[in-house]
C-alpha cells in the first residue's frame, strides 16, 4: 500500500509541478481524490455492502463471515455498524471526505 501511496502522491506532484517536500493532501481534498490510505478502506466497505445484499448465498456468506474486521474498519471512519448498512455510495464518500478534511 506504501508503494501505491507514494506513486499517487508523485503523480500529483508531478500534475500540479510541486516539490517533493510538500504535502499532496490539500491538493487532493481539492481535487475531490482521496489518498490511497483512505480509498481502500472506502472501496472495502462499499464491496462488503455488495457482498452482504447479494443474492447469491456464497457470497452474503463471506461477508457474514468477515462482519466484524468490517465492522472495526467502519468504527476507525467514524461509521456505526448501522451506518454501513443502509448509507448510500454517496453518503460513505461523503463521510470520508468529511474524515479526510478534519484530517487537514
């Protein structure tokens, strides 16, 4: 993830001509991205979501079965278990942004 990291904060570095030194955060607030440290626990919780109301059997069992690391990721974003079962896509990126902006 480190790697990862580090190529996207390059990239913007690079977009927006900005030494090495220099912190990519607001840049990316601005710009409406999210660091890679705060996009991957989104994509994860949104893709439990999907998990847990699919119709197939294997899959809402899975996301049963992994219910309470989830659950412990959402409370780290300030999410109640409740919150991330019924919030919409957009209600999630919204409260991660809201994370990330307190973050600045």
């Amino acid at each position: 993830m480190k790697r990862v990291e580090v190529a996207w904060n390059n990239a913007f570095r690079k977009i927006f001509n900005s030494h090495w030194y220099e912190s990519v955060k607001p840049l990316q607030f601005y710009c409406g991205c999210f660091p890679v440290s705060i996009m991957l626990p989104m994509r994860k919780l949104l893709l439990w979501r999907k998990m847990l109301c699919s119709e197939n059997a294997v899959l809402c069992l899975l996301a049963k079965y992994c219910k309470d690391s989830i659950f412990a990721l959402a409370a780290k974003y300030r999410f109640s278990p409740h919150d991330v079962l019924i919030s919409s896509v957009t209600c999630v990126k919204q409260r991660l942004c809201n994370y990330f902006s307190d973050l600045l």
